[in-house]
C-alpha cells in the first residue's frame, strides 16, 4: 500500500505537494470514489482517477548502484551537487534510494519506484545485514572491537550487535582496515560507532545488502537487479519481521 499522493506524483500527473491539493479539492477518485484524506493508502490494483482521467502508473523496477564518494542520496540537491539519480538518466521511471550513504561514504545503494518494497526493507524490524569496511584512524584492541559487537552508547540509542573483523592494520602509519555487518539504518551509524570508541573513519563503503554484492561493478556503475534479486531481499525482510 503506497499513500495516495505518492502514487499521483510518481505517475508524472503532478508533483506531490500539488497531488495533495488536488484530492483536497475533491479531484481524486479511488475505485471510483471520491477521496479527500491525505492519509488514504492505495494497493497496486486500486483504480485512481484524477480530474476524470485514469493515472497510468508506472512498472515497478529495481536497480542497485555502486555510489562513488561526494554524491548524495538524493533526487535532487539544493547546492546542484551530484545526485544518486543522475546515474540512471536513461531510465523513464522516477526512481528514489532506499535509505541513503552519506556524502563521503561509497558503495553499494538501492533504488526503486516500488515504495511498498522501499518500506518493507527500511523498516527498523527487517534486519537486513549491511556489510561495510571502513579505513580508521589507530588501530583498535579487541577489547574495543567487543564494545563494538555487544553494541555502544549513541546520543539515539545503544546499537544492535554487530560483526566486526579485523582485516587489516599499519602501525607504521597508523590506520586499520576493519569489515563491520550491521542490520540497522541509522544515520551516519558505522561512523558514529567508531567515533565512540575513539578511533574515526577516514573511509568508508559498503559493500554488502543483505545478498547482494558489488562484485562486477565500479564506482559509478549501476544495474538492474534480476527477479530473484528482488525476491530474495523481500523474503529476507519478511522473514526478519515475522520473527
């Protein structure tokens, strides 16, 4: 179930502010029904009328991007900074992330026009595991990378368990490589997390969503996902949530 103004918006009929005046003003039917709640969901079969006109909505699709550093997680920038989206320019359909890499945080991003599925894999109950290695600063013990798995203190709350390993170090020059899986989706998380501990990110990407990998791309490149792509990450989200 998406919520009515979206499904207008993304059918190319109006922007979404101007989709919530429309059914305001009573030009919206559903199922031939005249609706007026913006709150109001719709499922995929549900017929929707505006202005007498029946919207056409768009196929579903399903990409995955290997978001280089300095673009944002966004359809748009205020500041006309890259955005995720100008990746995909040759596509007709209005696509959006799932979630978001911070500016300076690469790796692998997801995008669809499906919120339902967008919902289902943000969803804080889905658990999902996210695989990152991040390059920090010192070279941590392992009793810091404990406080790590157990779950630390953040200004928003103690953090789920997590793996952490340890992949690489340099006491020479001061840096480890460290791969760390987490199933939340917080804010600026895995670098929160090391900053906790004392020791901050320099780099970071992620490199896995639950079973999916980078594996064929570069920073830049996107594809589509396959079918069974798709069908795996709803199962993993709903067996997660049912738990």
């Amino acid at each position: 179930m998406e919520r009515l103004q979206k499904v207008i918006a993304h059918s190319g009929v109006a922007s979404r502010r101007k989709a919530e005046q429309l059914i305001i003003e009573g030009k919206v039917k559903v199922n031939g029904k005249v609706v007026k709640e913006l709150g109001t969901k719709v499922a995929a079969s549900d017929r929707v009328d505006v202005s007498g006109v029946q919207i056409e909505r768009e196929n579903k699709v399903y990409y995955m991007l290997y978001k280089p550093r300095s673009v944002i997680s966004a359809v748009t920038d205020d500041k006309n900074r890259q955005v995720v989206t100008d990746f995909f320019q040759e596509i007709d359909e209005r696509i959006y992330p799932i979630g978001r890499l911070d500016y300076e945080t690469s790796g692998l991003l997801l995008l669809t026009n499906d919120g339902e599925f967008a919902n289902l894999l943000m969803h804080p109950s889905n658990e999902i595991e996210k695989t990152y290695v991040a390059r920090v600063t010192g070279i941590p013990s392992k009793f810091k990378l404990k406080e790590l798995e157990k779950g630390v203190k953040l200004e928003d709350g103690r953090t789920a368990p997590a793996k952490v390993k340890m992949l690489s170090m340099d006491k020479k020059q001061g840096k480890s490589i460290i791969e760390i899986t987490i199933h939340e989706g917080r804010n600026r998380q895995v670098r929160r997390m090391f900053e906790h501990i004392g020791y901050p990110v320099q780099k970071l990407k992620r490199e896995r969503y639950g079973s999916l990998t980078l594996q064929g791309l570069t920073a830049g490149e996107g594809r589509e996902l396959t079918p069974h792509e798709v069908k795996q990450l709803r199962t993993l989200a709903e067996s997660a949530a049912n738990k």
